[in-house]
C-alpha cells in the first residue's frame, strides 16, 4: 500500500476481480481497439500483446483504486459513528408509528 | 549568449527524433518488433505476478490484524 497508511491494513482487500479493475481494465481494451482502427488496422485482431498489456494496466489501477476507496469510506464511517456516539442527544430513539398512525383517512369516491 | 544560439544544438538531437526520407519505411505488420512484444508480453505476465503477490500479501496481513488466523 503505498499512499495508504498502516491502519488500512485492518481492513479485508478487494477480491481481483472487483468493480474498478474490471472497468479499467475495459477502458484500456476500448484505448488499444481504438489505438487499431485509428491506424487502419484490424481493431480486435491485431496487436494483442498492446490490447493484454493496456488491460493489465487497466486491472493494476483499478484494484490499487477499490483499496484506496475502501479505506476513505472505511475513515469516512468511523468518523460517522464517532460523532454520533458522542452526540447521543441529537440521535433520539423514536418510537415505532405503525401505518395507521401515518395514513390520511380514505374516502372512497366511486 | 543570444537565446537563437543556445538552439543550435537541438540539431543534433533533432537527427534522432526526425526520420530521414531517404530510409525511412511505412511499419509493416507482417514483421512483427519480436522485442517490444516480447516486453509487452513480459511485463504484463510481471504485472499480473505482482498484482496476485499484492493481493495475497494483503489478505494475510488482514487476517493476522483481526486475528483470523
């Protein structure tokens, strides 16, 4: 983890296949296909050691990406939570209001 | 030193980067540069390597920290 802190480590890592590595990963085939077509080549079937290469690249960031994110909503709840613990007044319990309570009543016009 | 003067050395350099009409070629795709393949495909097999050693390292990282192990 290079710009994450220690305290990140607690959290559990991103499976490999996860939802920035996977979009990246697109994104860098999309650049190499377009990197074909804009130089009059076949866009799927050439070049495909650029098109591995650009998607591993794609992969690499995005995988780095979800553990960053992961950490700054992790700091972001505990922030959250903190506060509230230490502001119970402002966080009352309510008493449940059952439907009849809430709903206007009906006057059926047929 | 007039400013025109410190340029004239960029001529040298200009040789590398600007391609002679005389011997240059259109790149052709039937003969492949076996070397930046091979670098292409040597440094995404790396990549891969390291992503999956990254991974591992830390998911035992994380089960030590919460005492999963």
């Amino acid at each position: 983890m290079g710009l994450l802190p220690d305290e990140a480590k607690v959290l559990p890592p991103p499976g490999i296949v996860n939802r920035n590595s996977v979009w990246f990963g697109l994104c860098g085939w999309a650049t190499a296909m377009l990197h074909n077509s804009l130089n009059r080549r076949p866009a799927l079937k050439a070049g495909v050691h650029r098109q591995a290469l650009f998607i591993t690249i794609g992969w690499f960031i995005g995988y780095h990406l979800t553990k960053f994110e992961n950490y700054k909503y992790a700091t972001l709840d505990r922030d959250m939570n903190e506060y509230i613990r230490l502001h119970p007044e402002q966080f009352p319990e309510k008493a449940p209001k059952t439907f009849a309570e809430i709903v206007e009543p009906f006057h059926p016009i047929r | 030193m007039p400013l025109g003067r410190l340029f004239l050395r960029t001529s040298t350099v200009n040789r590398m980067v600007s391609r002679n009409s005389f011997i240059a070629s259109k790149p052709d795709p039937s003969k492949p540069n076996m070397l930046r393949v091979g670098l292409a495909f040597g440094s995404t097999a790396v990549l891969w390597a390291l992503l999956f050693k990254q991974h591992s390292t830390d998911l035992h990282e994380y089960k030590t920290r919460n005492g999963l192990e």
